[in-house]
C-alpha cells in the first residue's frame, strides 16, 4: 500500500503532539547512545535476530526498499538498512556487501592510502610479528595515534585481489563490532598494504584505547586517578602478567572480569560469522597501569591476533602460520593443532567454530588457575618418560582442570571451562550456527554472568 493512500483522522491533537514530543526525544537519546554511522551500525546485529534463510531475490528486494524509503522519509532509510543487514549478514553478508556497498566502503577508505608512520616507510619491519607505531592519515583524521599493526601475508598462488576484499571485510566487521558495549575489540581504522621480502601483506590498523581511569583508595575514601591515554607500549600480553609472579594471585573477581568479557567478544565474533583462529593469553592485551611492572590491575583488555582470522564461509581459505609454534598447538583443539593441518579430517572439515570454544576453554583456565598453559605443560613433559606432544597434553590438563580449578575458581566457574574443553570432542551430529550459539550463550556466557565472587 502507498503511503498516499492511508489518511489519518486525529481526535486529540494535543495529546498526539506529546506523543510525538516523547518518540522525538527518545530517538534523540538513542542517536547520542548509538555512533551514527550507519556503515558501521547496520553490521552491529546479533545472530539471535537473524534469519538463516533468505530468498534468492531478498537483496534486490531490500535495494528498492531502501531506496523508496530514502526519498520518501530520509530519516527512516538507515532504519531499513539495518533490517536489510538483519536479514543478509549471516549468509549473505560477503556478497550482498561486495555487490550492493562496495562503492561506499571504498569511499570510507578502509584502505589507507595516505599513512605515514613515525619510523618512516623505508624502516617498516619486514617480518609478520605485531608490531606498535604510530600512524598519522589526513583522509582518516589521524595525527600521530598510537595503533597495533597486524600483517596478513598473501600467499604466492592465492588471488591478491581476493585476499583484498576478505581483508576489507574482516576491517569493517571489525570497526562495526568495536562499538558494541560488550565487546573487546580493537576499533580498526582500515588497512595498508605494504610489500616486504616475505611477499604481499595487509597490516590491519587497529586503535588503542583510551586507558580506563583507576580508582585509588587513600583514607578511607576512593579517589579517580585518570592516567591519560593508554599508548600501544602500555598494552602487554596477558600472559606477561601471569609468567612472572604467580603469587599473590590477582582478584578473582577481576579475572571472571576478564573472563566474561572475552567470552562476550568471542560470542560476538562467532555471531558475524567471523572465526578468530588465535584466541591466547598472548592475544588478549591488557593495559599496564603500575610503570615497570607486569601485575594485572584492570579488567580492560583488547582481543587481538587477527592475522588468520576469516569468515566462516564456504570458500574461505584457512590460512596459517608457516612455522609449526608448539606453544600455541597448546591453545589449539586437539583436531586442529599444526601436526592436524594436513590430515585428511582437517581438510575435508577445516577450521570450525568448535576449535575457538576450545581455544577460549585453555585461556579461562589460565585465568582460574593463574598458571600459564605452556609451563604446565613443561612440568607434565618432564614427568613423563617418551616426553609429551601436544595434542596429548590436552586429556592431561583437562584433568587438572576437574582436579584445581574447582577449588580456586569455584564449581560454577570451573564447569565452563570444563564445557569449552570438551565441546565439540565428541562425534555428534551437525548444529546451526544458531544452535551452536544458543548451547555457547547458555553454558558459557550466561554461567559467567553467574559467578559470584
């Protein structure tokens, strides 16, 4: 039906006008709560409200939609943006972006073609490890902002323009997610490319955050002590703060904290289709506050280590590091450490959803334990006589798992880790990702939430 064709008759024109004095101001509020940028806001759904299904012609559908709904009423058309998002992100999301946006995430420049670094173009490292700097753009508006550089190396037979568009689809997912509250992702201000004696890469450009203001208690009272900007130096691995001094242990309710709020993040990510491939305690940076020193005093953090990072779509290459790293084949599920990568299974299966739960199940326990994974390892290896690889170690943790963590961290606690451990281990039938998803929010999220400390 026609908007022209629908007339209104109004029986009490005072009250309608308070009614649309209320609406008004409610739509004030939430565009001050909400960034009102729509690129970025229209990808910020979550899974629970997403329709699996769709139509072969829903994207040309929803196009006209949008379209006759912007000349019509201007201040409605990014409200059916965001429904058209709803609708498409979780299986359409890839080519309904390339088709319908590409144009206006090229005019957003995720591409930044202007960088200048503070160490100059000619010193930029050529290896692949992370590396902080800073960064000034004209066309993104940065002067001199301390950032993370993470490199994805294309490789010698793969497509460089395709390896592009996954890149500039990981950066704007990555922009759109760091808005949400509950999540702790770094904001990425775009991509740059940048040829070294490794070959082709795209560093992600990701932002550091404002480091949070520390409450000092000083007689009797609590006093707000801001400690400026946060600076790329200032972020250090989580797993610095747990090596060196295992004792006196940090709150236990700062690291359910920390743990909740990983958890969150990864629930966000599996929710955009994105599988993260990394998720360590060397991955998760967390602000120093105390100079010189590497004991955890916050619960800010950011999630990092996107360099393998895809989207959970058929046809994404499952890319990885070309050294086997023994330290990480820790964190990985025993199906997917570097020795699995050429098995028949991995192939055929590839890299799923489960292997991060599981990945997340290892850094919650070191998070209970407060005992890194690699030197429990090291102790259980010397132990035993024909020494111990990797994938064998993870019957042996999950045992010490059942055995400690209980007592340090609580049954409740302890029974997530336990889950995330041994999700996915057992041969059952396929789930949806919504599916997967629910069982996650479930005996994840919500059982941390549940953690009284």
């Amino acid at each position: 039906m026609r908007p022209g064709a629908v007339k209104w008759a109004v029986r009490d024109a005072a009250r309608l006008a308070r009614l649309l004095q209320h609406v008004t101001s409610i739509r004030s509020a939430l565009a001050e709560l909400v960034p009102p940028d729509m690129e970025r806001l229209k990808l910020q759904v979550l899974v629970d409200t997403i329709s699996e299904t769709t139509t072969g012609d829903l994207t040309a559908v929803m196009t006209k939609a949008i379209s006759s709904v912007g000349e019509q009423s201007p201040s409605d058309a990014p409200v059916m943006q965001t429904i058209s998002a709803s609708l498409l992100l979780r299986q359409q999301l890839p080519q309904w972006l390339s088709q319908v946006d590409a144009a206006r995430v090229s005019a957003k420049a995720l591409f930044i073609q202007d960088a200048e670094f503070s160490c100059g173009r000619d010193n930029i490292p050529q290896d692949l490890a992370r590396w902080t700097t800073s960064i000034s753009s004209r066309s993104r508006g940065l002067a001199s902002a301390d950032v993370l550089i993470e490199w994805r190396l294309c490789g010698d037979n793969e497509n460089s323009d395709q390896f592009e568009r996954d890149t500039l689809m990981l950066a704007n997912l990555l922009s759109c997610m760091s808005n949400h509250p509950d999540t702790h992702l770094p904001r990425c201000h775009g991509y740059v490319k940048s040829r070294s004696r490794l070959g082709l890469r795209f560093g992600l450009v990701l932002a550091v955050l404002p480091r949070p203001t520390e409450s000092v208690q000083s007689g009797g009272t609590h006093t707000s002590v801001d400690r400026g900007m946060a600076t790329a130096c200032n972020y250090k691995p989580l797993i610095e703060a747990i090596t060196p001094q295992p004792y006196p242990l940090p709150d236990l309710s700062l690291r359910v904290q920390i743990a909740l709020g990983l958890a969150r993040s990864v629930f966000h990510l599996l929710s955009a289709g994105v599988l993260h491939k990394a998720i360590r305690s060397d991955s998760i940076m967390s602000p120093i506050h105390s100079l010189g020193s590497s004991r955890l005093d916050t619960s800010e953090f950011i999630l990092c280590a996107f360099e393998f990072s895809r989207l959970d779509i058929p046809g994404q290459i499952s890319r990885h590091a070309r050294d086997h790293n023994n330290i990480w084949d820790l964190y990985r599920h025993p199906m997917s450490t570097s020795k699995a990568w050429e098995t028949k299974r991995y192939k055929d299966k590839g890299y799923i959803a489960e292997y991060d739960i599981y990945s997340l199940g290892v850094v919650l326990a070191e998070l209970g334990l407060w005992r890194d994974v690699h030197g429990l390892f090291t102790k259980a290896a010397a132990k035993a006589p024909a020494g111990l690889a990797a994938e064998d170690f993870a019957p042996l943790f999950l045992n010490r798992v059942n055995l400690e963590l209980p007592g340090m961290s609580g049954r409740r606690y302890a029974g997530v880790v336990r889950w995330c451990l041994e999700f996915g281990s057992k041969e059952t039938s396929e789930q949806t990702t919504a599916e997967l998803l629910m069982d996650y929010e479930k005996n994840v999220v919500l059982e941390l939430m549940r953690c009284h400390v």
